[in-house]
C-alpha cells in the first residue's frame, strides 16, 4: 500500500517500480507537475535509479523544487540504511546551492553519522557561509578523516585569511595525508608572503601528493625564495613530482633554474620532457638555447612543436631586450 494520498503521486511511485526504464524516466518528468512536498521522497528514489537515464532526468528536475521543501526529506534521506539513496541525497544536497537551506544545514552538523556530516559539509562548501565557520573549524578535530577533509573545503571555499592559522596548522599536522593535501590546496588564494612557509614546508611532506599540491601552491604564487627548493624537487623519486618542480620553476620565470631543468630534457618520460621544455619557454633566456636544441630532436611530435614554440619565446624576449 501506498504511503501517498495524493492521486498523482500514487501514479508516480507505481511507475518508478516498473521494470521499463523509460516508463520510470517518464514518471520523474511527471514529479514537477506536483505541488505536494512529499513528492521529493520520490525525487530521492529515481536519484537512486540503476538507469543512468532516470537518475539524469531526476538532476534535472532538482532545479524545479523548493530548495526548502527537499531540505528535510534529503536530510532524512541521508540516515538510509541504503547506501545508494544515501548517496543519491548527498548529491542532492550540493546541487542545491541555495543560501536560504544554510541554518538547516548547520542545524544538521549535530548528527553523529559520519557520512551525514561529510555530505552537510560538502553542501555548505559551495554556499560559502561564514556562519558555517566555527562548526568547520570544530569538525578539524573529528576522528574521521573524510569529515575533517569537507571541513578543510568549507574553510578554504570562504577564501578568507582569518582561516589560515586553522589551515596552514592541518596542512602540517594532520595524520591524514588527503586531509593535509587538501589543506595546503587551500592556501593559494591568500597573498604569497602568509602562506609562503607552510607550502615550502609542505614540499617535504613524507606523501608525494602533498608534495605536489605544495608546488603547485608556490608556482601559481610565484614565491621565488622556494626556487632552490623546487629545483631540488626535480629529483623527488616521484616523476609526477619531478614535472610540476619543472612546472613551477617556468612559472617563477627563473633562469636559475635551467641547470635542474637540463636533467628533465633528457628523461626517459616525456610528460616530464615537456614540463621542461614549456618552462624553458617561460623563463625565455637565452642559456636555455642548448636544451632546446637537443628537444628539437625528441622523438615525441609534442616535445619537438614545444621547443620550436620555446625556441621563438626566448628569439621574441632577445629582440625586446635589444
């Protein structure tokens, strides 16, 4: 028996059992045509369809509810003991976006569930409430990882430098190493000189993705006291952190840098080969003439059209000097 009175309702939820997909895919169009606020019980079970089509069709339909209507049927949802509408929730609830469910949301942070307080937290990230703040900076100390990661998110989305002590404190300490990456992601939207030791610091971290998520920090910052630093990165044991060393030395725009670049022309992997090449390309100084020329010969297409292009950088730079 039907939990609905409602007569469309009743419909919509005989037809979400049906073995046809498309006769479900049908039914989830119908849901916007409800004006009950039961009908986002439905909505949850087609987000969890084994039809990739059906869950589609019921994203779509997310926009034409109330956001404060679906609050405390996504919330409810997210307790399931089924996994897949428990996800289906989470989901739910980040495509929101809307600032009027924020108290809600907060109000929600009260849960226990770890997977509860991981999906609120991942929801108030894109809603970027102050509000939020001192329940994220709390979470920092929770026993699970996942949770104190989304509570990184919330704080680094705010971009506001009064959470850079919380910050720059997890990306060093924190006994996760996705926790302390994310943290160290964070810290580029403030200005170079505040966060410029955490992210030398980082690059030392024992997990390489740290150590590559620092680098990238100091390239886009372009702090250049870190360039003796990321020319030693270039012969971290991980090539991926090798590349973005050689990416991040191009940035700085660095000539002292070429001699760790000279290594990268000649590695054996050519996303590295390029990394080099690329930056040669930015720093545009004329000592990196000699490596190119060896890139030149590369038996990569992608290396070679690199060096031509690097080559005609440096050309173009000594021209403007003259």
């Amino acid at each position: 028996m039907s939990n609905f009175t409602d007569p469309l309702l009743i419909s919509i939820e005989t037809r979400l059992q049906d073995a046809d997909a498309g006769i479900r895919r049908v039914a989830v169009m119908d849901l916007v045509d409800s004006p009950e606020p039961e009908a986002v019980e439905l909505l949850i079970i087609a987000l969890s369809d084994a039809d990739e089509n059906v869950r589609m069709e019921a994203a779509k339909v997310i926009d034409e509810f109330e956001p404060m209507d679906m609050m405390d049927s996504l919330v409810t949802a997210l307790i399931s003991v089924d996994e897949n509408v428990r996800n289906a929730a989470a989901s739910a609830l980040a495509d929101l976006k809307d600032p009027a469910v924020a108290p809600a949301l907060i109000e929600a942070l009260k849960e226990d569930d770890t997977f509860v307080l991981t999906a609120i937290l991942r929801a108030l990230k894109q809603l970027r409430i102050k509000d939020a703040r001192p329940h994220a900076i709390e979470l920092l100390q929770h026993a699970q990882a996942g949770v104190r990661r989304e509570a990184v998110g919330v704080l680094g989305y705010l971009q506001d430098v009064e959470n850079l002590p919380q910050l720059m404190s997890v990306a060093s300490n924190d006994a996760d190493p996705e926790v302390r990456r994310a943290a160290v992601g964070t810290l580029i939207f403030a200005p170079a000189g505040m966060v410029a030791e955490s992210l030398m610091k980082a690059i030392s971290d024992e997990n390489w993705l740290v150590r590559v998520e620092s680098i990238k920090g100091l390239g886009k910052l372009k702090i250049q006291e870190s360039l003796p630093l990321l020319m030693a990165a270039v012969d971290d044991e991980r090539w991926q952190v090798q590349e973005k060393g050689a990416e991040a030395i191009g940035l700085l725009g660095a000539y002292k840098g070429i001699p760790a670049l000279a290594k990268c022309i000649v590695d054996p992997i050519s996303n590295l080969r390029k990394s080099a090449v690329a930056a040669l390309g930015q720093i545009k100084h004329i000592d990196g003439l000699p490596l190119l020329e060896i890139a030149k010969n590369d038996n990569d297409p992608d290396v070679r059209k690199l060096a031509r292009w690097a080559s005609d950088q440096i050309a173009a730079a000594s021209e403007v000097e003259a």
